[in-house]
C-alpha cells in the first residue's frame, strides 16, 4: 500500500468497505509486554481498538502523503494478479477483530485510530 501510494496509485481494493484488524508497531510491542506482564491467559487479540475499513486506512496514507487515493482496483484484476485464495485471505474478506482481552485487561493504546497508527509510522509529506 505504501508503494502505491507513494506512486499516486492508490485507491479502494475491491469495494473498500471490508473491514481490516490493524495495529501500530509501538502498541503491539507495549501490547505483548502487557501480556505478559499482566499475565494474561487464554487468547488475546492485538488490533487496534477502533473499526476501520481498507478505505479507512488508504485514505488515511494517502492523506499523510499527500497523494490521491482514486484509482480502484477491481476484484477481478486482484484475483487475475493474486488468484482467487490470495486475494480473498488477504484483500477483500472482513476481519473486525476486537481486542477485548487486552482492553478488560486496562491496556491503553497510544493510537486509538488508524489515522493515529499511519501518522506514527509513515512521516508526513512536505
């Protein structure tokens, strides 16, 4: 995704509106010590706290590189490109992954938004 927005290619993947897990780098890894130093049992999951589409989080990059998010890439390309499997696993199935454990737990996210996440790890444009 940053390749491609970097290029000024981005846009929506398939319909945009599937729903993807996402987290920063800095939260997982304060998550994971979290874990373990909370001691937490049993499944955890580490996702963002907030719902957010694919739209949500190209639209996000493509505002903090400043460069435009409107060029969709068709379902049938993505599976023509990836195969049917690859495409569906990794593009255009929703996963709205919520992180109870770790919410219950008292964890705290730095980036409550992927907005938040996409500021911390990609530097804005000039």
């Amino acid at each position: 995704l940053l390749l491609l927005t970097r290029l000024g290619v981005a846009g929506p993947i398939g319909r945009g509106t599937q729903v993807w897990p996402w987290i920063s780098l800095d939260d997982e890894v304060r998550a994971i010590r979290h874990v373990i130093d909370a001691r937490l049992t049993g499944p955890v999951n580490l996702a963002g706290p907030t719902r957010a589409t694919a739209d949500d989080l190209g639209f996000a990059l493509a505002v903090r590189m400043n460069r435009p998010f409107l060029l969709r890439a068709p379902v049938w390309g993505m599976r023509l490109v990836l195969g049917p499997d690859a495409t569906e696993a990794l593009l255009t199935s929703d996963a709205h992954v919520v992180p109870s454990a770790l919410l219950q737990s008292g964890f705290e996210f730095s980036h409550p938004t992927v907005e938040d996440a996409v500021a911390a790890a990609v530097p804005a444009a000039a």
